[in-house]
C-alpha cells in the first residue's frame, strides 16, 4: 500500500519515502507532504500495527535482535 502527497494520513506512524527509503513521521488527520529528505511524493507505510498476520502489535522499531 503506498500513500501520495495531498492525500489524508489514515493512521498515525512512520512512512518511508519510495525514492530514498528515509522513514517520514505522519499524524492522523493532516495531509501527506512531499519528502522532507528527496522531495518525492510517494510512501510506503512502515508502521503496520494494524496490518500484521498475526494481529499483533508491531514494535515501533526493529528488536536488536533484528527480528
Ligand atoms: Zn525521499
């Protein structure tokens, strides 16, 4: 699922930018801009706490054990 500039932010959470990878910090509410790294107008979403096969919470950062 990727997200475009202008479009309404469905969930709070980290989305990364499809040009340079940077992850992007968007609120619930506001509107995506473009990337503050490259400029680009696409994401993907990176937080998937509501996406995951299991229904678990996904912790907001990879486990030091990069699982
Ligand atoms: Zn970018």
């Amino acid at each position: 699922m990727t997200e475009k500039t202008g479009e309404a932010v469905r969930a709070t959470g980290d989305y990364r930018c499809e040009r340079c990878h940077k992850t992007t910090h968007f609120v619930l509410d506001t509107l995506f801009t473009k990337c503050p790294h490259c400029g680009f107008d696409t994401f993907d979403i990176v937080n998937r706490r509501f996406e995951n096969r299991d229904g678990s919470p996904a912790p907001h950062e990879p486990e030091p054990d990069g699982s």
